[in-house]
C-alpha cells in the first residue's frame, strides 16, 4: 500500500491485504484459513466458481450474459461488484485514497465491470448521506489486464520527485 508517496507494509508486511479481511462470518473457508474473506467473493478464483461455464473467459463470460440479461448471471455478478463494492469502502474508509484502481484478470472485462461496482457503491451508499458524500463510485478506475498496475506503481513510486 502506498500513502503520500511511501510504501507502507505494516509490522509484518499485512498492510493492505485486504482480500483476507473477513466479510462474511459464515462464508467459504479461504485458503489462508479464515472464513468469508473478501477474496473468497472478489477475485477471479471466486468468479471461476461462481460462473464455471465460463471456460478460460469466464468474467467476460459472465458479463457478456448478464449484460444480456440472463438473471443467473445477473446475480452472479452483482454478488461479485457488490463484494468488489465492500472492498473498496473498506480501503477508503480505511486509507480515504483519491483513486481506487481495479486490475488483475476480471479488470479484463473494462467499463462494465467499473459500471457494475460503481451501481454497487451507489446502492451501498442510499441510505447514508455520510457515504454518499464519499463519492466512491467517482473514484473507481479499471486498468486492462495487461497493464501491470503494481510494477507500474513501484516504479512511479522510485522516480524523483
Ligand atoms: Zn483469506
């Protein structure tokens, strides 16, 4: 996680893994042995599970039959943007960033996924004027997969100021 231009990884290097951060306290068990993580809803792995007739595209699968209106797709992936949704309050309440960047595999799906988490953050902020007045949803970028976000980040992070 960078603030302010310096990377911060906590005591033991946790600082910002917030797939592992628990959402659901009665959900899947994750791989790192908790129970309902945020990656166990949000990732690609999730998707995969959620959507296996998707083959080697499944987000783009999935968003290509809910952009059609299939209604199991449809919740499928509003399940998916309002678990990304939660991540993204989570880090902002956390860390009040100016932008949140989606990347990884799904960000492949571009300005549908942006739209179907920023509809998620809409809702998860009607009933609070106090969220609301966050504007999550105006802070959500999607970068293509083939952009690496991270090494892109460590280098602007190395240049000079
Ligand atoms: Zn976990």
């Amino acid at each position: 996680m960078v603030l302010d231009g310096r990377l911060r990884r906590g005591v033991h290097g946790a600082a910002g893994e917030i797939g592992h951060v628990p959402v659901e306290p009665a959900g899947e068990v994750c791989q790192c042995g908790q129970r309902g993580c945020l990656e166990t809803l949000a990732s690609g792995s999730a998707l995969d599970a959620a959507w296996p007739r998707g083959g080697a595209r499944t987000a783009e699968s999935l968003f290509a039959a809910a952009a059609g209106g299939a209604p199991d797709a449809v919740a499928v992936r509003d399940r998916f943007a309002g678990a990304v949704a939660s991540a993204v309050r989570l880090l902002v309440l956390t860390v009040d960033v100016e932008v949140v960047v989606l990347g990884g595999g799904v960000a492949a799906v571009g300005e549908p996924l942006r739209l179907a988490v920023a509809d998620a953050l809409r809702k998860q902020a009607a009933d609070s004027s106090f969220l609301a007045s966050l504007r999550l949803a105006d802070r959500l970028r999607v970068v293509a997969q083939d952009r690496p976000v991270a090494a892109v980040g460590a280098a602007l992070l190395g240049r000079p100021s």
